[in-house]
C-alpha cells in the first residue's frame, strides 16, 4: 500500500503580496510549492507513489513542468483548484487513485519546510488505525474568547489547546465521504471529519512547519533554509 499527498496551491495569498500566486512564491531561489514537494518525497516512510496539486486554473501546465524533477517516481498529477481550500481539494480528490493508496495526505505549500520526522508520524498513525491524523505544537500564548463588541468572554486553560498543521493524515473513503459534504466553514480536512462524529487523533508536530501567510514569514523561511544547508 502507498501514500497519495493533495497540495491545494490555488490560493493567492494576499496577506503576503506580491504578483504570483502564494504557493509561487520563492524562498532560495525556489517556490514554496518546490520545497514543499521535495520535503514530501524525502518522507521515504510514508512511501508516497501520487502527487495531485491544485493551482491555479491556468497554470497547470507550467507547475507540472516546474514540478516534474521533484516528484521522483510519485506520479504527478495537477488540477485546476477552486474559489475556496475545500474546493481544490475535492477537485485533488476526484484524481487521487482508488485502488492501493491506504493513506491520503492534505498538506498546505505554504509550510513548505515541515520536517520529514512530522510526515512519517502522520503517516504511521493512519497505517496504526486512526482514520484522521493531524501534527500539533501547543499553544504558548494566552488565549481569550471574545464577544461582539470585544469584550473578553473566558480564558481557556491553554494547556488542553494545540496549534494545527499540515500535512493532515485520513483513511482515503473518509476524506471522501467527509468532502462530499457541507464544507462551509470548515478550516481544515480534520473540521470536516469531526462533523462525521469521527475522533480525530494528534501526533507531535514542529515549530519548523509554520505558514508562510505574511511577508516576515518569508524572512523565517529564508533562515531556516540557510541552517539545514549548513547542516
């Protein structure tokens, strides 16, 4: 049995700016979505045999050549995305194999430098039995709910909150059965598996797989790239 990774990368991004597409974007001379690709094929554990990107509709020609030496011998395949995540993904989905894949991987491009050790854990826990899989790093701020008006309605015990990352793990006839479906609302591929009632399992993420969102992000990014080339 093999692995099958979604990227949806239809996104624009206008929190960072500039011209291209978010997931275009370089970091060292590379885009995000490079990195994020080559991170996922060097997750030799995971043993990742597909690849479906979601881009922008237009440039799927020009990603699949970008893309085609970084996926080694996972087949590639790349698809128009839609106005909203959850639509590039079930997009991705409809071409994700139905036959030998026993795990389908949902990663964003913008953390593009998730460490593989968080891939293969994710991983590993679908193949264990947990039908949904999502990398955590817990909350170090303090958190407050607030109302309408601003005004500070509780403080919960930060200790029983996690920050989500990606890649997110699913048994694939979940992630299809849960994105056939509202999605409306929904922030991640796990939020929709929880409205099936299905218990979502967490394994240890990394400070290293952040969202590029915002253009100090990229700083970051460029900075992490510059300390594993000198390891």
């Amino acid at each position: 049995m093999s692995t099958a990774a979604i990227i949806p990368a239809a996104g624009l991004g206008l929190r960072l700016g500039g011209e291209a597409p978010k997931a275009l974007r370089e970091v060292g001379g590379e885009s995000l979505l490079v990195h994020a690709v080559r991170g996922l094929s060097a997750a030799t554990a995971a043993g990742l045999s597909c690849f479906v990107i979601a881009v922008p509709p237009g440039t799927e020609d020009a990603v699949g050549k970008l893309l085609g030496p970084y996926a080694g011998a996972a087949d590639l395949r790349i698809v128009a995305g839609g106005a909203e995540r959850a639509d590039s993904v079930r997009a991705a989905l409809e071409l994700v194999p139905v036959d030998g894949i026993d795990c389908v991987l949902v990663h964003d491009a913008a953390r593009s430098f998730v460490p593989v050790a968080v891939i293969e854990r994710v991983v590993a826990a679908v193949r264990g039995g947990a039908p949904a899989v999502v990398p955590v790093i817990p909350v170090t701020d303090t958190i407050k709910r607030v109302g309408a008006h601003g005004e500070v309605l509780e403080t919960p015990d930060r200790s029983a909150l996690v920050a989500v990352q990606t890649p997110q793990g699913f048994d694939p006839e979940l992630l299809r059965k849960a994105h056939a479906g509202n999605a409306d609302g929904a922030t991640d591929d796990a939020m929709l598996c929880e409205r099936l009632g299905i218990t979502v399992q967490t394994v240890e993420g990394s400070e290293d797989a952040f969202k590029v969102t915002r253009p100090r992000d990229l700083l970051l990014a460029e900075w992490i790239l510059a300390e594993r080339h000198q390891q």
